[in-house]
C-alpha cells in the first residue's frame, strides 16, 4: 500500500521531506512550500503591503520557484521579474527566452538589461584578461551592479533572489574558512541598502533547499532551464555542496541546524565587525573603496583590452 500524504490523509504521499517528519502529497506540497516563504518573508518583514518588490529571475529553478510562490503568496503584491542577460553565448539568450516564458505565465512584467548592447561587452570577453581564471567573480560584480540599475528602471526597492539553503552554507562555508568577515556578515535573509537610492536585498528561500526548488517548478509546471552556465560554480563550491549532503544523510535536520546556529551567530559578528566604509563612485554613484566600484573598473579595463583587438 502506498504511503497517505501526511496533510490531507487522501492522497498518495510523493514529497517525503525528513527534516520536518512530513510525507506530502503534490498538492499538500505545493500549498506547505508556499506558506513557507510566506512565513520567511514576515519573519524577517522583507517587504511590506504596499511596496513593489523585483525579482531576479535567472531563468534557473530557484528564481523561477521563487517569482511564482511570491505570486501565489501575496496576491495584491506589485511584483516584476529582472533579468540580466551576460551574452554568454549559447547560454544567456536560452535563459532570457525562459525569464520572459516565466514572467508571462505568472502574470508580470520583466525588465532586460542587455549587457552586451548597453556596454557592448559581453561576460565571455572578460575570457581575455586576467579574470579568465575568475570568471563567476566578475560575473558577480556585474550583476549586482545589473540589478540596482534595472531594480531603478523598474521602480523597486526591494530585490529578492532565489539564493536557496544550499547556495547560503556553501557561501558561509567559503567565507569562514577564507576569513572573509565582511562577505559573511553580508549573508542574511535581509540586506539593508548602503545608500539610500539603493535596494533592500532579500532571499525568501534562505531556508528552502535547492531539492525542494526544483519540486515545487515540477509540480507546478512553472517554466525553467537545466542548462548550466559554462562558467558555472567551481570544484570547490560543488565539494562543499556533496559533503552538506552527506552530513544530512545521516541527519536530516542538519543543514537546518547549521543555517539557524549561523543566523543567530551572524547577529553577533555583526556587532564585532567594522565593515570598511564606502563611497560613491565618480562615475556611477555605486558604493566603492576609492571612488571608483568595481564594475567601472572592471568595464574600463575590458574595453580598454577589447580596443586593442
Ligand atoms: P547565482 O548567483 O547564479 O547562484 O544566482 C543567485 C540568484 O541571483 C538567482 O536565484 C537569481 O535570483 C539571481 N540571478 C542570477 N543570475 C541572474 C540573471 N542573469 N538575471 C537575473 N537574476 C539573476
Ligand atoms: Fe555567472 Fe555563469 S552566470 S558565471
Ligand atoms: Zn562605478
């Protein structure tokens, strides 16, 4: 006899979620996972009734579980999706057509930030300067500069991304054993702005696993991409990912555990740590060290290069 889901008693169990003792039927699943965020985004007051909130949807599981829960959960919520397109051949423009399929299944508007026909760069050219070897670090400088220029774009405040449970250990992991103070303070559910005409930060699925993304998008039929980026998560990300399986493999509360004892320990370091202090950049008013952020030197260095043929 096949096992009863352990919410509605009728149908049958196919969700067997051992850290919360719960066996769930695809329905009962789907309702548990939504109420979940729901409750993420209160305990932490992520945003409130009135304003509008951008999510950032990659075209991948996470983001695209993440924008249609939202939808599901707060439905007078203004809600648009962001997506930033890197120009990674054979790679972003498959990720673009997903975001737009998403956005028209759940009903909201997508705002585009092109970088290749902004800043006629794309992120495979930074394959010819000395970030070849890092590349998911530029990655990640050029979008979080992407997302404050398109969250302004689109009117918003508030930016949640699909970061899920796993993606949050792993960076803690890597933060702690590279002594990186300031990136580990940096990892909450909620970031304040640096500077007033920035964005709130937020990750509604912190406590959600990457397992449980790509359920809730089956069940749902909410559209998304398996393909992965070229570039994507190095050797050392992906280690850190098996060995957390492993450790819930004979507990399955343990990545639970982990991420409540860092989120209580993070409050703490908060208050030891100083963070360095930022000024606008001369160029684009983003935070920096010394009047020039990051991305600015980083586009400058590229074009500079690229110039060069
Ligand atoms: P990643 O840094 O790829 O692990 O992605 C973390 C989160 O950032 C995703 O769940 C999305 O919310 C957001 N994100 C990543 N890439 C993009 C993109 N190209 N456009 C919009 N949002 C993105
Ligand atoms: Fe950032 Fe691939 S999308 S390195
Ligand atoms: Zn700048």
């Amino acid at each position: 006899m096949p096992r009863k889901c352990s919410r509605c008693g009728s149908a049958n169990a196919e969700v067997s979620l051992p850290y919360a003792k719960l066996s769930l039927c695809r329905d009962c699943f789907l309702e548990y996972y939504i109420h979940r965020v729901k409750r993420t985004v209160e305990k932490y007051r992520m945003f409130r009734k009135g304003e509008a909130v951008g999510v950032a949807v990659s075209g991948g599981k996470d983001s695209a579980a993440l924008l249609h829960s939202l939808r599901r959960a707060f439905l007078s919520q203004k809600i648009v999706a962001l997506h930033v397109n890197l120009g990674i051949p054979e790679y972003s423009d498959r990720c673009q057509e997903e975001a737009e399929r998403l956005a028209e299944s759940v009903g909201v508007d997508i705002y585009i930030l092109d970088l290749k026909r902004e800043e006629n760069v794309s992120l495979s050219d930074f394959k010819r300067t000395i970030y070849k070897k890092k590349i998911c670090s530029v990655c990640g400088t050029i979008k979080r500069h992407s997302f404050e220029e398109i969250a302004g774009r689109a009117g918003v405040k508030v930016l949640a991304t699909g970061h899920n449970m796993d993606d949050i250990l792993s960076f803690m992991l890597s933060s702690l054993f590279t002594k990186q103070w300031a990136q580990l303070v940096r990892l909450k559910p909620v970031l304040p702005p640096l500077f007033s005409w920035m964005t709130r930060k937020v990750k509604p699925l912190i406590k959600i696993s990457g397992r449980e993304n790509l359920l809730y998008c089956l069940y749902a039929g909410v559209p998304f991409t398996e393909i992965e980026c070229p570039y994507s998560k190095g050797a050392k990300t992906k280690e850190r990912l098996k060995a957390l399986e492993i450790l819930s493999m004979n507990n399955p509360n343990i990545k639970y555990q982990a991420l409540d004892a860092f989120l209580e320990i993070s409050k703490i370091l908060e208050e030891k740590i100083k963070l360095p202090k930022a000024t606008p950049c001369v160029k684009c008013g983003f935070p920096s060290r010394d009047g020039i952020c990051a991305y600015c030197k980083r586009m400058a260095y590229v074009k500079e290069i690229l110039s060069n043929g």
